[in-house]
C-alpha cells in the first residue's frame, strides 16, 4: 500500500473521498428529483409491508419504509443513495492489484462513472440497488470461502444469498452461475450448509408466495410472455451497449479476448457477464427485456476493463477521456431533470401539478384508476388522498391485485377513471393527458366474484361451440344481478401486447346471491380469426361492470386457437 506524503492522499483515503463526493451528488439529487413511476409503486409497497409482493420481494419496500422518517422524495430514495457507494467500494476490493496506487484509483471511478447504468440506479429507489449491494457481498464471500473454506465466510456467503433473494429474483441467476463457475463448491459440506443457511432465512418469503398461490413466480415466469417480434432482440442489444457506454464496449470485448482466469471472484464475474447476456438474449425470444435487468455484469465489466487498461497506458487514457465526456454529458442530463420546464422530458417531472389538478376535481373521494398502478401510487405520494388501480385485461397487473381497498370502500362515493364512452367528466390535465371519470355514489365492485370451470380440452378452431360447466361464487354482501346489461358475464381472450378481448356469453342471465354461488352451463362460440387471431392465450370469465374495468374473475386457464 502506498503511504501518504505530505498533503497527498493514499489510494484508500482516495477512494473514500471520491466515493463520498459520489453519494452527496446522488442525495441531492433524491432530494430534488420527482418521483419515477416506479420508485412512487416501491412506496406504496413501503405502506403495507410484508414478506413479498406481486411484482417483487421485500427488500425495496423495507429501504424505502426505513428511511421514510425524512419525508418526500428524499426518504424514498435515501437508503437507495447509500447503497451505490457502498458496493462500488466492495468491489474495489475484489478487484484492486495487491499494490494499489492513485492512478488505479482514478481508473477504477472512472470506470464506474462512466457506465450510464450507475449514473441512472445510483440514486433511484428500485430493486436494482439491493440486488448490486447483495452481489458485490456475495461475491466477496464467495471468493472468501472458495479461498480459505472458513465457516465464517459459508455462513456470510449464505446470507447473501438469501438477501439477494429478497432482493430480485435475478439474484438466484447470480448464485447459479458463480456456482457453476467452481463445481468444487458442490463437494464442500459448508457450501451445502450456506445454501440451507439461505433456505432457511428465505423461508417467510416462500409461505407468502405459497399463500399468494405463487403470483410472483408465476407472473415472471409466464405472465410477462409475448410472441416472437425480431425487435425485441435488437432492441436488447443496443439496449445494451447503450447502458453500458458504447466508447467502452470495444475495449471490454479486448479486455474479454485477453483475459486471463485470475483469481476466483474475477472468474465468477467473467462467467455472470457472459451468463447474464446469454441468458436475456435468450428471454428477449419471448418479450421485451428491460436493460437494467442484465446490471450485475456491471461488476464483470469493471473489472475487464480494469485489468486491461491498468497495464495499457494509452488505453486507461482513453478510457479516462471517454468517462470524463460521459460524466458532463450525463450531469447535462441530470441538471436537467431538476427543472420542470427543461425541453427534454422525463417521467419524473409534473408529478405535484397533475396529481394536484385530479385532486381538484375529486376532493377527498377515493380515487380509482383505470390499470395505472403508478398513476394510483403517485396521486397518493403526492396529494395523501386515498387510491387504488383497477386490475384490466387490457394491461399488466399488479400489487393492487391483492389489495383489498376497493372492497372497502364498499357503498362509499368514489370517483372512477373510465375509458370516454363510459366517462361523464373530464379534466385536461397540466401534460396535456385527458383525465376522464365517472362518479360513483353508491360504489359496488365484482372483481372478487370467483368463476370456476371445466377447461375445454385441446386445441381449439375458429366457430367451435364450447359448453363450459362453471360455478360462480359472490363474496359480497350484496346480491349481484348479471342482467346483459349492466352487468354481463364475459370469456376473457388475453394475449398482452397483441390481442385482448371481452366478448360477452350471449344470453345469460343470473342473481349471484350475497355470499352465495351458483351452477350453470355456457355455451360460447369460439370467434374468426379477424377478431381472435391464431395463438395461445390466457383465459378465463370476467364481469363486464362499466365504469369499472374487466379483469378475471377467479380461474384462468391457458387456450389455444388454431
């Protein structure tokens, strides 16, 4: 280690002081940034805390419920700051020389300034944050272990294992492909007991998903599947290099050509780079991937372009020069998402201006949204009035699908986001959006009326008559009349992104009594190809209520048309 002379700082002390600028920048800002769509969802999460929630597990919502004692957006986001400095110093130490010195320093923050990606989820409240913080701990550990075989490091390594898990289901593709990286851990009786150790820890997440009927895994799994379209893949892979900053990737792919085993931590970053694009290169066949999904490979990516350039001096200038750009263009970009009025737009500006114009039209009511979880969460965030999302076929669902807000507000007066022909008020809201609704005094939901049915069998054809055995059950304290025209029983033909349709069961009628359940029979007629084109789709029953969205009611099942 190089000592300090005189005023001059020592590569650690270095470090400390660059990574501390890093995190007062990020809490400023937290501090004067709205909220993106996401981070307002997390806060809601943060409201209602629990072991596991539709769309992720827990540990954003405790970051942001932890440091919710500051208030607005800065306690959203203040643990979420904390983090990025915290790993960046982790993986310094899995990857300074033995003899560090200020320039590799230097080199190392500009690396990590330099990649877009950290710039972004440096300051947010999402699962990103946690998920880098628990890999670059495991990471340490893994290497630790694999090193020296100590309790102590199985057992830590085995914590972070299972705060990775409660960070983002990616973690386990963390742990998947580090192991695979060193078999030799599958023969170590102490590995065994890390891997219970997290098993173990991670066990209250397991009961709420077996409570939840697994809805997490099941909507990452199969919920998010679209059909093949080429541009989701380009789309991934410029993604990318975007994120990832294209004036480095060239040296990446050199620093990957000559690099060299080194030692355990170094291999299992190499292989979580290559795993990671593989592995969403593989997902982009079945839907759009998000690039910040792929962010582990940051760690990887680092150190490639650390090990190459450190011994190359023309190279560590280059990359010097590439992050200083980067860094005043990205501040450009940051300065501006201070200012409402900037000429680029961002989701993060207008939040207290929209919010506040819906509030001026709904007072103190309960707001409902027509599917727009983030429109629900920031009106709350932002006015403190009560809301919910309606979960709809025609969008992705949410943690307000498990909610029970709407149930009660049962007989209450609320107001309902609602397409135009159902809408009879309207207000142009400060972005230009339209926001148009219905009041409703006596407020009757049916969302949580549970359809039950005797799936066709077999790959269905255009104009097939299906008669669909089903009972309907009413948990309400009300009877619901399924007349064909307030209220109409529906077979639900969902295939996100492409086709979504409602089309009503023609001719029935039925009283489901309060608390009570029903038997009958449809009969359906499967539609032509100009209205449910050739596919797979996920279906089931809804009731058609105007104002109020569709979304299943109860079973859904998988259908295929021909």
């Amino acid at each position: 280690m190089t000592k300090p002379t005189g005023k001059t700082l020592n590569p650690q002390a270095l470090l400390g002081l660059m990574l501390g600028a890093w995190w007062v920048v990020n809490l400023v800002q937290a501090a004067f940034t709205g909220l993106a769509n996401d981070e307002a969802y997390y806060h809601m999460f943060a409201q209602h805390l629990a072991w596991g929630y539709f769309d992720h597990p827990p540990m954003t919502a405790l970051l942001v419920r932890l440091g919710s004692w500051v208030g607005g957006e800065l306690g959203v986001r203040l643990l979420a700051t904390t983090l990025q400095p915290l790993y960046l110093f982790v993986l310094w130490l899995l990857v300074r020389p033995a003899e560090p010195t200020r320039k590799d320093v230097t080199l190392y923050m500009a690396l990590a300034a330099g990649l877009p990606i950290l710039q972004l989820y440096g300051f947010l409240a999402v699962p990103d944050g946690p998920l880098m913080l628990f890999t670059a701990l495991f990471l340490l550990f893994y290497r630790r272990f694999s090193e020296r075989g100590r309790w102590a490091d199985a057992l830590w390594m085995g914590a972070a294992m299972a705060a990775l898990a409660y960070s983002k289901y990616h973690g386990a593709l963390v742990v998947l492909i580090a192991v695979a990286a060193n078999m030799r851990l599958l023969r170590s009786p102490r590995f065994w007991a890390a891997c219970l150790l997290a098993l173990m820890l991670i066990v209250p997440h397991l009961l709420w998903q077996y409570g939840h009927d697994w809805v997490s895994f099941r909507y990452h799994l199969s919920g998010r599947n679209r059909d093949f379209d080429i541009s989701y893949v380009t789309e991934y892979l410029l993604n990318v290099v975007a994120v990832f900053n294209p004036l480095f990737v060239p040296l990446a792919v050199a620093g990957w050509i000559r690099r060299r085993t080194g030692d355990i931590g170094r291999r299992a970053m190499y292989w979580i780079v290559a795993g990671f694009l593989v592995f969403f290169l593989l997902s982009s066949i079945r839907g759009y991937v998000q690039p910040q999904w792929v962010i582990p490979i940051t760690f990887g990516v680092i150190a490639l372009l650390f090990d190459y350039a450190r011994v190359r001096p023309r190279a560590a200038r280059y990359l010097k020069t590439v992050a200083l750009v980067t860094i005043g263009l990205v501040v450009c970009l940051r300065v501006l998402m201070l200012f409402p009025n900037a000429p680029v737009r961002f989701e993060v500006f207008g939040n207290e201006a929209r919010n506040a114009a819906i509030a001026a039209e709904a007072g103190d009511l309960p707001v409902l949204f027509d599917g727009s979880y983030t429109g629900a969460a920031k009106y709350n965030f932002y006015t403190g009035n009560p809301s919910f999302a309606q979960p709809t076929l025609f969008y992705r669902t949410s943690q307000y699908e498990l909610m029970d807000d709407d149930t009660r507000w049962i007989g209450r007066r609320v107001v309902v986001q609602t397409p135009g022909p159902y809408a009879d008020r309207a207000v142009t809201l400060p972005d230009g959006t339209v926001f148009r609704y219905r009041i409703v005094d006596d407020f009757r939901p049916v969302r949580l009326v549970d359809v039950r049915f005797d799936e066709p069998q077999g790959t269905l054809h255009a104009s097939d008559t299906l008669r669909i055995p089903l009972t309907m059950a009413n948990p309400y304290p009300y009877d619901i009349t399924v007349d064909g025209d307030s209220v109409r029983l529906a077979m639900a033909w969902r295939k996100l992104g492409t086709a979504t349709e409602t089309i009503p069961v023609e001719g029935f009628r039925a009283v489901l009594p309060a608390g009570g359940t029903i038997a009958d029979t449809v009969v359906f007629a499967v539609p032509d190809a100009g209205r449910l084109p050739a596919g797979r789709y996920q279906t089931g029953f809804t009731l058609l209520a105007p104002p109020l969205t569709p979304w299943f009611c109860g079973q859904q099942s998988h259908l295929e048309i021909r």
